[in-house]
C-alpha cells in the first residue's frame, strides 16, 4: 500500500543503529546513508522505502503526535525480538508490555516504542 515513509530525525547515527538493529529481525537489510549523510534508507522485501533523517525544510524534526509506523511480524517471537532490538539500541517501551491485544480484527500480538528520535513504532502479529 506504501511506496514510501519519512521520518524525521536530528541524530541520523543514533537512529540508523536503532532501526538497522529492529528492521533486521524482520530481515531487512541495514540502511544505506544518502551521499550527504543526512539520511538514512532501508528498503523492504516488497520494495517499499523508510526513510530517516533531517527534514529537508531544515526545521528540527519532531515526531507525530497520534501518529504510529506498524511492522509486520511473523511471529509473537518475532514481535519480542524486535522490542528487546529496539530498547538495547536506544528506544523506549511506551503503552503496555507485548503481548496480545483483542482488536476488532481478532488477536494480535503487539508490542510499541518509540525510536531514539520520538517516533512511536509497532510490531505487529496477527495471531488469529
């Protein structure tokens, strides 16, 4: 459904360790620096882009309030590992501990963090 997501970030070092460390549990590959070293890209199995880095209007960057990036998992495991990837390389629990949830699409184990830069993130598995 996305081609592309960007994510701001003032220290583009700090969040490229975070997301090289969560993203390769789900088998991504490490993000590659643009030439300029402002951002940082990783690209998904299925093509799509998530970008970090400095905002290119040069504005300090800022997370969204209410906003959230969810990652597929294919396992409750899976969903684990990432979470304990995410905390050991600079991000912060926030919400409940992983585990399942009753959604409105049956169970789901999630577990949510934001990234060095603020960013609220989720690992998703849907496990009904």
């Amino acid at each position: 459904m996305f081609s592309h997501i960007v994510l701001g970030a003032e220290d583009v070092d700090a969040s490229k360790a975070f997301y090289d460390a969560t993203l390769g549990v789900i088998g991504v590959a490490p993000g590659n620096p643009t030439p300029d070293g402002g951002r940082v890209v990783y690209m998904s199995p299925s093509g799509g882009l998530l970008i970090i880095g400095k905002p290119i209007n040069g504005e300090p960057a800022s997370c969204a309030n209410g906003g959230t990036i969810g990652f597929s998992m294919t396992s409750g495991d899976q969903v684990d590992a990432w979470h304990a990837a995410g905390v050991a390389h600079g991000g912060t629990p926030c919400e409940d501990p992983p585990g399942i949830r009753q959604g409105p699409f049956g169970p789901l184990y999630l577990a949510y963090m934001r990234d060095p830069a603020g960013n609220k993130l989720c690992g998703v598995y849907r496990a009904g």
